[in-house]
C-alpha cells in the first residue's frame, strides 16, 4: 500500500483521536460592568447546564478558569429537596473592575475538585434549646426557635423570646460555631468572652437586632414570635441556605417564610421573604437595633443602604440593610424610652416575596477600621444588588 492511499485512513484516525482527546464543554463569560473588582458567587442552573448534565453526572463537571488554567471548588444545590442536588452549580468568580472572566464547565472525572479556603455553615443548635445559626469567613448570625420560646415563657433564665436576628463578631476566617457552642455545654455563656477568635456582646431582646422584620402600626411595631420550624436547604461549602417559618402573627394574620442565605466572603445575609395576610399589609418594616441610642445612624434612601455604628465594649460595629430603593416607602430612627423599643426602620412596600442584605462589620476584624469604612461597604453592596454580574453561557 502506498503512502497516498494510507492518507485517508490516516486523516480519519487523526479526527477520531482529536475527537477523543477533546472534553465536551461550556463557555462561561462572568462581566463586571462596576468600577471595582469583585469576588462573588456565580450560579448556573440547570437549564443552563442541560446540554452536558442530558449526557453526564454531575459529579463529573468541573469548573476551570481559563485564565491560570485550575479546577476551582463548586457546591451543587438541591433547591427543591428532591434528593437530585443538580439543580444549580455555584462557583467562586473573580471579576476585575469593568472587565470579563473567562470559566469552562468541563466533562472531567479524573481531575479532584479542590475544597475552597473560606467556606460557610449552618445549623440546628441543641445544645442552646433550637438556636439556629449561620456562618462564613468573616460574620456569624444566630435565630431563637419555639423550644427557647416555650422556656422563655416559662421563665427559664438565659432563654430568648425574640424574632430579632443576633449576630457573632468574629476576627477569624475559620468556622467557630461549633466550637463556641461546645464551650458553652461546659461552660454556660463561653462565646460571650473573647478569646481571640471574637464573641457574642450584641444584645438582640424585642429588637429587630440586625434585619428582623415587622409591621409598623400607629407608631409601633408588630412583630412574630420565634420561628417555629426549619429547612435546610444547603450547607455550604461556597454558600449556605435554609428556611425559617413563622406562626401567624400581628392583627393581620400575617403568614412568614424567610429564605436565608450567606455566600463565602460576604459579609452580608440574604433575606428573601414570603409574606401574605388574611388583610391587606400597610408596610413591611425591616430593623436594626438602636441599643441605647448612643450610636449613629445614616439613611439613604435614594440609593437604599441604611447603617447604625455603634461602640460595643472597648471596639465599633456597623450594621447595615441594604435593599432596592423603588421598594421603600420611608425611613427612620425610631427612638423610644422602652427597651429594646429603638430601631431604625426601613418601611417596604408589601409584596408576596422580597429581598433584602443584612449585615455588619467589626473593627477587631479588620475587615473595617471606621465609620466612613462601613460606609464606604455599604455603598459597593447597593451598587452589587443593582448591577449584578452579567453572566453569558455558550
């Protein structure tokens, strides 16, 4: 046989073998049309993902940034607890101010998934009656469920009855939860001193604490009591989600179901609230605690970030709501003489499901040395929620 009539064998062998050699695949474009660089959570649903999940597992897909060429950490979600976790696939973007990212979502079992430096957490906590808290790099929240509530009622010292949300200040970027809690079995109130991983100084009571929501009614405020039972959704690592129900409550009969959730280096919850009433809503009123009204308040309603700093024991802490401008009615700092009564309020319109951030940031973190610091985040979050990264999936 000579060298021509092998040509053609040869030339279907090089195909075949190209064809082999190439990993089915989707391009993904991560835009960031803002003035500053940005690291955020990228979600791609399944419908996004169909053309390689009809002929994949799903834990066979990797995420690959182009540009350094790594396999960079994923979290699979079960948004609809169908026991199928490949409803969305959520990757870590870096996105430089007003520039494009580059990612593949790749066919790729014999490549290891790395596990992600900075993760996030969430659980039922028995071990203080059915606390429920939240976690990542660099903020920790808690809830109060119905058991603290009955004890609460009951008079139990050191139980809560409250609808407020409590927060963690924490100077690590490990999880602590667990560990604080652990400390408190043997020693009741242990994350109430700093041991140079932060505390729990933050008094939440009947406040609103940092975005507990209510309604607000001549001058006052109705609130739920604890959730009453909880979902959980996602654990982390890249984000942790989970749902908190209410029973009905205020004079409206008003029926609650918070979707929380908390991405990896954030420092801000997502709150996506569920509400109806057996009458209509005048407002949804979201909080921040005003403890003492020894701190300082700023409102921008124009642009829809709200903040209170405040000095805790011998350093400051902000705490912040964020949410969409054309959704607010009114503002305030409402200052009263009764505990636990003063809260800056932000009025909402009520609809059927809307979405608010909720955080804070402390000075021994470092994440933020002064006022014009916390600010200067809540301004760039205000900018996220309006202009979120634009993702383009070939």
């Amino acid at each position: 046989m000579n060298i021509k009539s092998l040509l053609p064998v040869l030339a279907s062998m090089a195909v075949l073998l190209s064809c082999k050699s190439l990993k089915p695949a989707l391009n993904v474009t991560v835009k960031n049309t803002l003035k500053f660089d940005r690291k955020e959570v990228v979600s791609l649903s399944y419908s996004q993902l169909y053309p390689l999940l009809k002929k994949y597992p799903a834990n066979t897909i990797r995420v690959k940034q182009i540009k350094f060429g790594i396999i960079l950490p994923l979290q699979w979600v079960d948004n609809n607890s169908d026991g199928t976790a490949d409803d969305e696939l959520l990757f870590i973007a870096d996105v430089e101010s007003l520039a494009d990212a580059k990612y593949q979502i790749i066919i790729d079992s014999s490549s290891i998934t790395p596990e992600p430096e900075v993760q996030t957490y969430c659980r039922l906590v028995p071990e203080r009656s059915d606390d429920f808290a939240w976690e990542n790099d660099k903020v920790a929240f808690r809830v109060y469920g119905p058991k603290g509530q009955q004890e609460a009622r009951a008079g139990v010292p050191g139980s809560t009855l409250s609808s407020g949300i409590d927060i963690w200040l924490k100077k690590v970027s490990y999880p602590v939860i667990n560990k604080w809690y652990a400390g408190h079995v043997k020693t009741p109130g242990y994350y109430h001193t700093d041991r140079d991983e932060g505390y729990d100084p933050y008094h939440v009571g009947a406040s609103r604490g940092t975005g507990g929501i209510g309604i607000w009614v001549n001058d006052s405020l109705m609130v739920s009591d604890n959730f009453s039972n909880y979902r959980i959704i996602a654990t982390g690592p890249i984000r942790t989600i989970f749902e908190l129900n209410y029973h009905p409550w205020s004079d409206y009969v008003t029926h609650e179901t918070k979707r929380i959730s908390l991405d990896a280096g954030s420092n801000f919850s997502k709150f996506e609230i569920s509400l109806s009433a057996d009458a209509p809503l005048p407002n949804i009123a979201i909080g921040i605690s005003l403890h003492k009204n020894k701190g300082d308040a700023k409102l921008d309603k124009q642009t829809g970030w709200f903040r209170h700093w405040e000095a805790i024991d011998d350093s400051f802490v902000g705490e912040g709501i964020v949410l969409d401008p054309s959704m607010i009615q009114d503002a305030f700092a409402n200052v009263s003489r009764v505990t636990d009564q003063s809260n800056l309020l932000i009025l909402a319109k009520h609809v059927r499901y809307f979405t608010y951030y909720a955080g804070f940031a402390w000075t021994k973190s470092g994440q933020v040395l002064t006022v014009a610091d916390w600010d200067a985040m809540l301004k760039k979050q205000a900018q996220i929620i309006a202009q979120p990264l634009k993702i383009m999936v070939e």
